[in-house]
C-alpha cells in the first residue's frame, strides 16, 4: 500500500517538473533533505511526530529549504507531504521518482553482480549488451560476488541474466538430474 501511495506522490511531482534539468535538481535537493533528516533526529522527530503543528513542520521545512536553495515547488511538494502525514515516506517517494523519471526517459537501472570488479570498459560493453536485450538505455550499478566464481549475473527490472559460472554448473547439473 504504501509503494502505491509513494508512486502517486512522485508521479504528481514527475507532471510538475518540466524539464530534464529540472528534474534531476529537484531528485539531488531531494536526496540531500532525506540525508539530512535521516542523519538529525530531531528533525526527524520533527517532520514524523503527530505531536508537532504543522505550522511548526512547515517552518522548519521552510528554513532548510531556503538553506539547500529549494524551489518554490519542492518546498510546496513537502509542504503537502506535510499535510498528509507522509514525511517520513520521502525516502520512498524519492525512490519511486527516480524510477519513473528514468522511464519516462527510456532508462532502465541493472544490479550487475560480478566475480571480481569490472574496469570502466567492461561495465561500458555490458550496460551495452543490456541496453540490446532491453531496448532501452541501461544504467548498471555494480557489485562483487566471488560465490559467482566466474563471470556474472545481471537483474534488470524483474528479468535476470546469468552468466556466472555458478549459474551455468547449476544448470549443468539440472541437466544431468533430469537425464
């Protein structure tokens, strides 16, 4: 439910943003202020606790978005997260934007697992080969698994690509079970 509520939020604030540039400002403001909230308790407490005005949220909103140099549409679009009680689900909101900014633009991101870490060229040649099965331009983010043993294993969206060595001797020895 609250993935849903989340999507809604970050689809109107994705409507409001009119261009590119826009966008990736407002995701970067947007990151700093859930850093900085999860990095201050008392802000937190501030922003989430029912106890607290939301006179009093909007003030404090107000002051940290006039110091992280806030358009007046992000600090409105907190403003009405304010009003309904959905501060502490800017982390969501946040994740949920970036993904339909990236679609919006034809964007995919990939969680690409590796048996050993992969220099620019390679990452280059399989955000490359991604972008070809997907159709779409593909963003990986990286990370090293030696249980792989060799090569590696691509998630993109719900779709995974295996071309680890633990991914080929398990089907091997699938093969082999069912013979």
């Amino acid at each position: 439910m609250s993935l849903a509520i989340a999507s809604r939020f970050a689809r109107a604030l994705a409507d409001i943003l009119s261009t590119a540039e826009a966008a990736d400002e407002a995701v970067a403001k947007l990151r700093s202020f859930n850093e900085l909230q999860k990095g201050s308790p008392e802000l937190k407490n501030i922003l989430t606790s029912p106890a607290v005005p939301a006179r009093k949220k909007r003030a404090a909103v107000a002051r940290f978005a006039e110091t992280l140099g806030f358009s007046a549409v992000l600090r409105n679009f907190l403003y009405v997260l304010i009003d309904h009680r959905r501060t502490a689900m800017l982390g969501e909101i946040l994740a949920s934007l970036e993904a339909q900014l990236d679609e919006r633009r034809g964007i995919v991101r990939a969680e690409v697992h590796s048996s050993r870490p992969l220099d620019a060229a390679q990452r280059q040649a399989v955000e490359a080969a991604l972008g070809r099965a997907a159709g779409k331009q593909v963003f990986g983010k990286y990370a090293v698994d030696e249980a792989l043993i060799g090569g590696l294993v691509a998630r993109v969206g719900s779709r995974v690509y295996d071309g680890s060595v633990r991914g080929q001797l398990q089907a091997m020895r699938s093969r082999l079970v069912r013979s």
